[in-house]
C-alpha cells in the first residue's frame, strides 16, 4: 500500500519506480494520493477562499508554516 505517501516524499517518480523494483512477479500495489482539485474544493467549502486560491495556483496556502506544503498533483503530474 502506498496511501499519502507521494505528496511528502522527495521524489515521487523515484519512489513509484522502487515500489515497482520491489513488487513480486505478478504483485500489485494500491496508491491513493491527493489532488489539487480537491484540496482547493475543501478549502473553499471550509470558507477559507484566499487559501483555495493559493492552491488553485499552486502556492503554498499557509508560508510561514514549519513544515513544508504537501504536494498536489493534477491529472497531468
């Protein structure tokens, strides 16, 4: 299982490509991740519009956090 796990690894790419090293013939691997569309329709519904924005343009919603933003990814990434 590889669930919420590509938005916070350095590399997701590397990482899909070592789960697959590492899978049995035949294996199977479920991910599941988060999407950009999404996290900005939960912040808009949460009343919380001007972090919506920064996600619909691919800004970090909250800068001054400590820990870095989760990455979003779009049908195209």
């Amino acid at each position: 299982m590889c669930h919420y796990v590509l938005e916070v690894v350095d590399d997701p790419a590397a990482t899909l490509r070592e789960i697959a090293r590492t899978l049995r013939p035949g294996g199977q691997v479920s991910v599941a991740t988060v999407n950009r569309a999404g996290a900005v329709l939960s912040r808009a519904v949460a009343g919380h519009p001007v972090e919506a924005l920064a996600l619909l343009e691919d800004r970090d919603p909250a800068p001054g956090r400590a820990k870095p933003a989760r990455r979003r990814f779009t049908p195209r990434t």
